[in-house]
C-alpha cells in the first residue's frame, strides 16, 4: 500500500495532487482532503455511502 497514491474517501484527489489526512474508522484507514473535511467533522452522513455502517455520535452539546 505504501506505493499506491492515497485518494481522498470523498473527493477522488489522491496525495499527488493535494494533502491528504488519515483517519481510522471501523478497524479501516481512511484518507481525506482538506478540502473535505468540513464534511467528515460537520456532515458525516455524506460519507455514509463510502464508510457503510458508520454510526453517528450525535450532536457536537453531546460530546462534553
């Protein structure tokens, strides 16, 4: 895997063309852009087609 580009899990932009963080979720590593990831912190049920069974902690209030 260390040769494969890492893509962007919404986005398609792989680590050649733009930064890219990762992130851990269901036992899966999972890359993002920067540019993306307003959604995963502030919309994550868009990524519910590319993260499936992904569960949804609830409001940000909830998370004190």
């Amino acid at each position: 895997m260390a040769n494969q580009p890492s893509a962007c899990i919404y986005g398609d932009q792989s680590n050649q063309t733009v930064p890219v963080l990762l992130f851990q979720c269901q036992g899966r590593q999972v890359w993002i852009c920067p540019k993306h990831l307003p959604i995963l912190i502030h919309n994550p049920v868009r990524l519910a087609d590319e993260l499936p069974g992904l569960k949804l902690a609830g409001s940000p209030e909830s998370h004190s």
